[in-house]
C-alpha cells in the first residue's frame, strides 16, 4: 500500500496547526514564535512574534510543537484525516472518536462509560467535526 507521507504540528504556546510549504525544492514549516527581547524603555523587555522558517527537525524537536501524522485517507467531504482529528461515523453519528496512531495503525478511539473503545480507521464512512486542540470540549476524556 503506497500512501503519502505527511504531517502537520500544533503550536501549543500560540495555539495554531502549521503545516509544511515547498520552497526552493526543500520541505519548511512556517513558524511563529513568541519572542522576548529586552529593551532601554521603562518596561525593560518587549515581546514580538517572530516567523521562520524551519526543517522538519526542528519541528520534532521543539516541545511546543506536538506533530501529527496524515493517515493516508480522507472523510466524507474530501478531507485529509491526520492523527489528532475529532471524527464521527456517518452511518451511526455516534459519540465522537478520536483518531489515534495504536501500535501498528490508525484507530478511531472513543469512550463510552468511562470504557475506551477502538475500531480499526477506514472500516466505515466518516466525517471530521474537529480536532483535539481546537476543540477539546467535543469529547469527554483525556487523550493520551
């Protein structure tokens, strides 16, 4: 199965998704940065958001970046499903579940009873209601 391989990050200091740009033949990723400088007025210390544009290494090993991976499907509505995605089945619109990478594949977990459930990705018709930084409040338990 040839699948393509791709990501996005979540910013958790300023709360946004980034994704990769093709430039100069070279994968970057738009960043944005909290930036404190110190400075000869009366406050001392200013703070600008700075943007660059870094490599993917970067984004891995940067903690205010979480990384998530692109599971190689798509919803109801053409979208791409990437790990992290709030989805509910189209059939059943049931409880929301979320996308998870288990192991060795994607899963839609959802909770139930304070019992977790999995049900292997792709085994149904789905649509993606939001993700877990944006909208946390669509679910009620705390991701791992």
């Amino acid at each position: 199965m040839n699948r393509e391989i791709k990501f996005r990050a979540w910013n958790l200091e300023l709360k946004h998704m980034v994704f990769p740009t093709l430039e100069f033949g070279r994968e970057l990723w738009p960043c944005t940065y909290k930036r404190t400088t110190k400075t000869i007025d009366k406050d001392g210390y200013t703070e600008e958001i700075v943007l660059e544009f870094v490599s993917v290494d970067h984004i891995l090993q940067d903690p205010i970046f979480e990384v998530m991976q692109f599971t190689g499907l798509y919803d109801v509505d053409d979208n791409e499903i990437y790990e992290g995605d709030i989805v509910v089945p189209v059939k059943f619109k049931e409880i929301p579940n979320v996308i998870q990478y288990i192991q060795n594949g994607f899963y839609r977990v959802k909770s139930i009873n304070n019992k977790i459930y999995t049900n292997l990705l792709g085994n149904c018709d789905i649509k993606i209601i939001g993700n877990i930084h944006k909208n946390p409040e669509l679910i009620s338990y705390k991701i791992n």
